[in-house]
C-alpha cells in the first residue's frame, strides 16, 4: 500500500512538475513570437525604406539632379527642395507626371 502511494505522488508531483514547464515553454514561445512580430515589422519598413530610396534615385536620374552637398544625412534641406522644385517647374512640360512616374517605377522594379 505504501509503495502505490509514493508511486502516486511520484506521479503527481511529474504531472504538476510537466505542467510547469509546458506553461514556461508556452511563454517563452509566447515571447519570441512578439519578438519575430516586431522585427518582420521592422524588416517591412526597412524595405518600404529601400523602395523609396530606389524610386527616389530612379526620380533624381529622370530629372538629371544629381545629391547635392545640400543634403543632410540623406534628407534635402529646405534650400535643396526649394531649388529641386524650381528646377522642375522649369524642366519641359512634355515630362509626365510624377504619378504616372512612380507607377513606371513600380511597373520597373517589379519586372526586374
């Protein structure tokens, strides 16, 4: 009789003791799902970054501007837009609209 009880709280105590870790397996599971969440979230605007980088370079190179000192880590300054918008409204009106650019763009990169 004895020997069936210890063998019972052997028993239980494995049960209570596998629980256990199944609720902190379940957790840690838990956790790095949220991390993999925020760095596929991250990586998602990492590449609409890149993609705006792209178009940003394919626009520079249809309208002929090339960077400029002007730019401060990466971002035009407020003289440099300034100069870029004039430089377009005197640019040939035959050029289509940055709209139907950035479609091209798109149309390009997807088939490339």
């Amino acid at each position: 009789m004895e020997s069936i009880q210890r063998l019972q709280s052997s028993l239980n105590h494995l049960r209570e003791s596998s629980a256990s870790q199944i609720r902190l397996l379940e957790e840690q599971l838990d956790q790095k799902q949220e991390i993999i969440a925020r760095l596929e979230a991250r990586l998602d605007s990492q590449r609409d970054y890149e993609e705006i980088q792209r178009e940003l370079i394919l626009l520079r190179g249809h309208t002929g501007t090339e960077p400029s000192s002007a730019t401060v880590n990466g971002f035009d300054t407020k003289e440099t837009k300034e100069k870029r918008t004039g430089e377009s409204m005197l640019s040939s009106t035959s050029s289509p609209p940055s709209s139907s650019i950035g479609k091209t763009i798109k149309t390009i990169l997807i088939s490339n």
